[in-house]
C-alpha cells in the first residue's frame, strides 16, 4: 500500500535521482517516527529506479548484530562485485574491518557504478554497529562525483543515538534530509479510500486517525482487521481489536528495549505514572525515559495523557511481557503506586497478575480493591482478588473477613457457591472474629437458604450488644425485610424483641416503616401503601441489596396492583448490574414474571419465569423458587396448558425448608391447577392450608392470595353452595374486597350459588368491574361462565356473541388453549382420539364469526381456496386468512381434519 501523503516526499528522492544518473552522488537520509513507512517508501522508490535501470542494493540493521561481517558494511561487503575477494581479506586480517578493506570496498562498488548507477538503501542505520557506521561514511566521502546514491532510513531521533554519525553527514554537500511526518486525517482518509471508497472512508477517518494517531502501519492494520472482521465493512464502525493491537506492539518493538520498556512503564502506572516513576520502574535514567516517551508520541502510539491511543494495545504489552519477569515487574509497579497513594483498583491488577504477595499490605490492599470492584459490578474482579487474598493470608480474623466479602459476592453471582463457607463464618462469629455488619449479612445468606434458626441466633445475639448506627440501622431494616418473607417462627420471636433503633443512632432522614406499609395493605388501603412503598423506593440509595428494603417495597407495589410503577422500579434497581449478577438477574426476571402474570400476559410471564429458573439451580435458588414456580404453574394453567402446569409442579424445590411468603404462592398456584384439572378436594386443601399460614402469620391480606375465593371455589365443584356462600360472604366483609380483581372474582363466584338467571346478572356485573386492560385473565374466567350460562338457558344469540368476545381476550393474554377446552369440549377430546361427535352448527357459530363460519362450509363440501373466492364474492388471501383462524379456533391442522370433524348437515350438497 503506498501513501498518498508520500508523493512530496517521493518526488524529492527521485530528483535526487536524477542528480545521480547525471553523475554526481547523492545521500539522502529518510527519517521519521517508528512505523511512518520509511521502509514503504524506500521499497516504492527502489521500484522506479530499478525501472530506469539503477543497481538497487538493501541493507537492514537489526539490533546484536555487532561485528565484521554482521552488519550493514558486512551486506555491502557481499554485494561487491569483488565479495569472495574481499571476504577472504576480511578472514585473513583476523576479522577486522580496516580503513583499507573498508576503502577497498568503496572503490569496488564504485567501479561497478561507473558502469552501471548504484542505489544503496541502508535501514534502520540508527540499529548498526559502528564499524558499519565507519563503513558508510567512508562511501559518503567518496561519491561525491560518482553515480551512486545513499538512501539512510533512521528513526525519528537518530540524531540522539548517533549523533557523531549525523554531525559528519551535514558537513556534505550532497547530502539531504527527508522527514516522514505522521498522516493526517485527510491522509488517513485517503488511504481508507482506497479500500473502502470514498463515503466509508469519511465515515471512519476520524475514528481510524484517533486511534492510529496517524502512524501508516497501525493504519494498514486498521484496514485489514476491518475488511476481515465485516461482512459489510463499509457500513460497519470502525472496531480496533487484537489484531491492529499487534501493529502497535510490533512499532513498540521496533524502538528497541529502552523504548518497549518505557511503553510497558506507561502501561503498568498508567494514570499514575510520572517520568520519575517511569525511570524508577525501568532502571532507565530520566533523560532516556524522557526521550523515548516524546518518541512513541511523535509516532503517534501514545496520546497526550500518557495511555496508548490504541484500546486493545495495553493488554496486548502486557501479555508481551516475559512470564519470568512478570511477577517481579508488577509487584515493583504496585510499590511504586502504593507509596504514590494510588487507589485500591489500580495496585491490586498488578498484585493478582503477579499471583503472589509479600508485603504486610497486600492482603488489606485486595480486599478494598474487591469491594472497590463490587460496587463497580465487577463481582469476577472483586472474587478474583479475594481468592488471592485467602490464599496467601494466615490469620484467622483476616480469613474471617475475606470470606465473608467473599459470601456477599458470590451470594450475587450464585448463592449456591457461598453455602460451603457458612460453617468457617459461623465459627468465627462463635469466636467473636466476624464483625456485627458481616454477621447481619451472613444471617441474610443463611435466611436466604433456609437456615432460620441460625439466621435467629445470629441476629438475636447481635441485638444485645451496643454497636455502631449502621449496624443499628442493617439490624432494623432485616427485621422488617425478613418478617414480611420468612414470617417463621424464628425469626418471628427475634424480630418481636428487636427494639427499633435509639435515638440519636437513627440516621439523619430514616427510611419509612415497612410496618405501616404492610399495615396499609392490610387494611385494603392499597393506594396509601403505594404511596409509602414508592417513598422507600425514592429514599433508598444503598447499592447493596442486603441492606435496603427495596424488596419488600416492589413486592407490596405488585400486591397494590400498581404494576406499571413495580415493572418501572425493578428494571431501574437492576439496569447497572453485569451479567455476572445472576442473582440480580434472576430476582428482576421473577418480579418481571408475577407483574406480567397480574397483567394478564401469560406468555411473557412464562418466559421471564422459566428466564429466572435457568439463571439459578434449584440449590441456589433455595426456599425463594417457589416464587418464579408459581408464576409459571398460574400462567400455564390460565392458558390451558394443564401439562406444562404439571410438569413445572413436578419441578424440585425444597420441601422441607421452612415456609416463606412465596410458598403462599405456590399454594394458590397449585390449588387453581386442581381446580382446572376437577381435583376439588386437593385444590380445598391447598387453599386451607394457605389461609393457615397466612392467619398465622398476620398476614392474612386479599391482596396478596385471596385464599377464600380458592376455598369458595373448590366448595362450589364440590356442590357445597351453602358453605361457598358462606366463605365468600367473609370474603366480601373484609379489608380490600374492593379491589377490582377480588370484587370480580367474588361476583363470578357468587353466580354460582345462585340459579341460572340470577347468575347472568352477577356475571354481567362481574365482567363490568373486571373490565380493565389489567385483568383481562379474571374477565376470561368470567365471560367463560357467562357464555356456559347463556347456553344453559338457550340464549344462542347471547352466547355467540359472548364466545366471540372470549376469543378476543384469549388471543390477548395467550389463553386460546382454554378456552377451546371450555367452548369447544368436544374438538379438545377429539385431539385425543377419544371418539367423540362432530361439532354442532350451534357450536361452531358460538366460535366462528359469520364470514368464517361461511368460508368453513365451502371448505368442508370439498371446494378449493379459489372455488370458495368465487362463490363468496372475496379474494383469495381473504380466503386463506379466514380458514387460518378457523383452523386454530377449532384446533384442527388442515382442509381434511375440517371435513371430518364438521357435523354433517354443513358437508351437504350445495
């Protein structure tokens, strides 16, 4: 690839050129910054002069080579005509390169250029040896009047490193310099055009310019990783990565071990590091630290505020490095930072990368830096060092600490991996090594998996003692958090002899009481405690789950019915934490799944349910699965998919652990897929058993699981009318029976203890309070039983246009498979292969509409999609669209299950 910002450049070596082939000597020395394309240039002139048929002789340095015959007067030596000649003098001398061996091979060459003009290019000069350097000189001296010309590429300092050598050639007439400055973002452009024409290249020249800083080869580099990595690269973004990564690594090493090892020093203190910190880590003087800094910034590889420009090109230096020497040099630069006073983060990179510790400070060091990288939602960085931390530390306390910073890490990433450290925490609280704050966590981890009485002991024992207003505070807001969802016995007689804070310990603006707002709930004042809930949620600015009660604040939002404010919260709570939280992530998909579920969109509930369940294992999960358990068990069994249901409550969860607010949950769950599978007396024990927790636990509230509605229900499958009356008259008679999706359920209950034509007038009422966008689920189950009574009493015109209204909201909420199973029993049955008789044209009119119901006919006589469009007077696609919905109301999968499943009287001639 040529430049095109080289043409003035080119130009000037070819005039000199034409100096040459008229006969006067020339030496031009070609420099600029590491990887500006002194080489490229040097390739493309020694292609036009090869063309005008000039000798074209490369020489290149690389550094060691020291010595007769290793450098660049040792290459020159062998393209001599007389090489064999002069090599064996070479040998015979005792390997040294004379004044006079030198000059014979001046004149050797020069002899050859009378006859043929000569172009010597010699890179990388400021590499060579001196006796190469000598060499040169002598050809410089001696050209003068001869065709030949010296092409010298040198770095952009070569002046510095060989300054005796340059001194000598500004004393030649013949002799010019020509710097090769860094591209511009024009210049970056035009080389993008090329390859990417001209709009991309306008597009992505300033991007490309910003992290190449104009150097030519990380510019190539850039293109080439570009057209590899996009299918369409002219209309992706520019992306560095790894592999223009190594253009800059390659430009770094090719500024010599001084100039990698001031790039590395840049990396390794980063925003720390000064020019005295810089020499104290390379053992380089200050001037040479200096001089090589200004030089990767000439060449564009780093920027004014000392990071390399590239974002890839700093792991790529460091994986650069030596492994023999990695561990001495970042132990070094953590040092250097900590007696700079850097922070925690900055040290403790360079302490896990050399994977070992030996100072007094190491170990308090990571531990601060992990919980630093905690409250970054970096929780494999902050584990990373905390492993480090407990492997290398030998005190008890010290391990003490780490492992409980470890538990509230690895609690957020899988809660499963922190039970195996519970017994070493535990101990050492016994031990009085694990301080108030770490124990009130650990009692939370505990809680969390079941372990209560533990849990009880731990806190109870904490309550007596006199500690600091946060540990007050932590202790406070656990006993509201954990009374609202482990109401157990346990933690039930320790939160009931937990004082609230002291005065003068309280903090300066307390959050409010959940107390009230459980009590608002409970006495059916559903928009006070909403009201109390969003003011915790304002007040809240703990980033750390364990110690706001955020929690039970969404919880009594959703049990409000203010889903629209508990969805807006929960995603907001959540939106910063990294993928690696899976617990964050697995708890937001939960609330996300009973909020949608409430709504009445089953199958976004089912999805972000069965989400939290891949998220976590059951282990993990604990006591807290039953929750994202009931979610889908309710939405499956709401869309009348009694299987899935089944199979879901099939699913392991832990039986034995003691009860929490969730399995509340999981009762009404359980009970309502009794009650649709015709099971009343499993689903009656269910619903018992949920109104004993919750009386049990004073948390006997509608809003939360309406156990007597279940109980009533259960009572009228089981032809107990007198008793179902009897329970949901105590329903109505109590605090929230208002609510919408109480008052209309307990409607719909109560239509049937009564006859058939009382029960039209209390379904009509319950359809009307039922009658919002979020609760289409309970206006279903309502409709469904209006249209059953309707047909009960031969209403057909009233039931059509009831079951028309049904499937409008079974498509809306994904409950299609219900209703089917409810309207049309027998196509349910037939799928079974049971045997049952073809459908009835009553049915089928209560189903389809009157253009669906007509396209069916035709389609059952036998007729063909545009037979049936030219009768019907409709198009073809009408048509088609028609039979699609026919075919999925009647849940039949094509043209000949329709015809054998359609009453006869409709396959009749025509």
């Amino acid at each position: 690839m040529v430049f095109p910002e080289r043409a003035e450049q080119l130009s000037l070596l070819e005039s000199a050129l034409g100096d040459v082939l008229g006969g006067r000597g020339q030496v031009v020395t070609v420099t600029g910054p590491v990887g500006s394309g002194k080489t490229e240039l040097t390739h493309q002139f020694a292609a036009l002069a090869a063309e005008r048929g000039v000798r074209v002789v490369r020489t290149h340095a690389s550094p060691g080579e020291v010595g007769p015959g290793l450098g660049i007067f040792g290459q020159i030596l062998e393209s001599c005509p007389s090489a064999d000649e002069l090599r064996a003098r070479l040998t015979s001398s005792g390997e040294t390169l004379s004044p006079q061996l030198m000059l014979s091979v001046c004149h050797d060459l020069l002899r050859s250029a009378s006859r043929r003009p000569l172009l010597l290019i010699a890179d990388d000069v400021h590499l060579t040896d001196a006796d190469s350097l000598s060499g040169l000189l002598y050809l410089v001296r001696h050209s003068r009047s001869a065709p030949v010309m010296l092409v010298l590429v040198a770095g952009e300092y070569s002046q510095q490193t060989i300054p005796l050598f340059h001194a000598e050639l500004l004393r030649e007439p013949h002799h010019r310099q020509i710097p090769l400055p860094l591209l511009s973002v024009r210049g970056v452009a035009a080389v993008l055009a090329e390859r990417l024409g001209e709009a991309a290249a306008q597009r992505l020249a300033p991007a490309a310019h910003a992290v190449a800083g104009g150097n030519p080869l990380v510019v190539r580099a850039l293109i080439e990783e570009h057209l590899s990595n996009h299918q369409d690269p002219v209309k992706e973004p520019l992306e560095p990565g790894e592999a223009s990564a190594t253009a800059v690594l390659a430009c770094l090493h090719h500024s010599g071990a001084a100039g990698l090892e001031v790039a590395r020093a840049h990396v390794l203190l980063g925003r720390y590091g000064t020019p005295e910190l810089r020499s104290e880590l390379t053992s380089l003087p200050r001037r040479v630290v200096d001089h090589f800094t200004d030089s990767l910034r000439e060449a564009g590889l780093l920027g004014e505020d000392g990071h390399l420009r590239h974002p890839a090109a700093a792991a790529a230096v460091l994986h650069d490095l030596d492994l023999a020497d990695t561990s001495t040099v970042r132990l070094r630069a953590a040092e250097l930072l900590h007696g700079e006073g850097a922070c925690p983060l900055a040290i403790a990179q360079h302490l896990a990368a050399a994977d070992r510790l030996d100072r007094p400070w190491h170990v308090s060091l990571l531990r601060r830096a992990a919980e630093e990288a905690l409250n970054r939602r970096e929780s494999g960085l902050a584990l990373q060092y905390l492993d480090l931390a407990l492997r290398e530390s030998h005190d008890d306390e010290e391990r003490a600490l780490i492992t409980a910073a470890k538990v509230r890490v690895e609690w957020l990433t899988n809660p499963a991996r922190a039970m195996p450290h519970f017994a070493a925490l535990l101990s050492a609280f016994e031990r009085g090594q694990l301080p108030d704050l770490d124990a009130v966590i650990l009692a939370r981890a505990l809680t969390w998996h079941g372990r209560e009485e533990e849990s009880a002991a731990i806190l109870s024992t904490i309550s007596s003692r006199e500690h600091a207003p946060e540990v007050r505070r932590a202790l406070h807001t656990t006993a509201q958090s954990l009374r609202s969802t482990h109401p157990d016995s346990a933690l039930v007689r320790w939160e009931q002899r937990t004082a609230p804070p002291a005065p003068g310990l309280e903090p300066a603006a307390p959050l409010p009481d959940e107390a009230v707002m459980w009590e608002h709930l409970r006495d059916g004042d559903h928009a006070a405690a909403a009201r109390l809930a969003e003011d915790m949620l304002c007040g809240d600015q703990s980033p750390d789950y364990w110690r706001g009660p955020r929690g039970s604040a969404v919880c009594v939002l959703v049990y409000a019915h203010e889903l629209d404010r508990a969805q807006h919260w929960t995603t907001l709570f959540f939106q910063d934490a990294e993928p690696g939280f899976r617990t964050w992530h697995a708890v937001q998909a939960t609330v996300l799944a009973e909020v949608a579920r409430r709504r009445g969109n089953l199958p976004e509930a089912s999805h972000r349910a069965q989400e939290a369940l891949r998220l976590m294992s059951p282990r993990a999960w604990g006591p807290q699965i039953e929750l994202p358990l009931a979610s889908l068990i309710s939405a499956a069994t709401a869309m009348g998919h009694l299987s899935t249901a089944a199979d879901w409550l099939a699913f392991p969860r832990p039986e034995d652990a003691p009860k929490t607010r969730y399995h509340l949950h999981y009762l009404e769950a359980r009970g309502h897929h009794h009650l649709a599978e015709g099971r009343y007396l499993p689903a009656l024990r269910d619903f018992m058993a949920c109104g004993g927790l919750m009386e049990s636990w004073d948390m006997d509230i509608a809003a939360v699981v309406p156990w007597r509605l279940g109980v009533a229900e259960a009572l009228l499958g089981l032809g107990q009318l007198e008793r179902a009356a009897e329970l949901l008259d105590c329903q109505e008679a109590r605090p929230g029976a208002a609510h919408p999706r109480v008052r209309g359920t307990l409607l719909r209950l109560r239509a049937g203890t009564v006859k058939p034509r009382e029960a039209v007038d209390l379904l009509r009422k319950a359809a009307e309070v039922l009658d919002t966008d979020e609760l289409p689920v309970e206006l279903l189950a309502a409709l469904i039983d209006l249209n059953r009574v309707y047909v009960e009493l031969g209403d057909s015109h009233r039931a059509r246009f009831t079951a028309r209204r049904v499937w409008q909201i079974a498509a809306q909420c994904g409950a299609e498979a219900r209703v089917r199973a409810a309207l049309l029993p027998e196509f349910s049955t037939a799928r079974t292969g049971s045997g049952t008789p073809p459908a009835t044209k009553d049915t089928l009119q209560s189903v389809l509409s009157e253009a669906e119901l007509r396209v069916a006919e035709q389609a059952a006589r036998g007729y063909t999609n545009r037979e049936i469009a030219d009768r019907l007077f409709i198009t073809v696609s009408t048509v088609e669209q028609h039979l699609t919905r026919v075919y999925r109301k009647l849940q039949v999968g094509g043209r000949s299950d329709l015809q054998s499943r359609v009453s006869p009287h409709l396959r009749g001639t025509a």
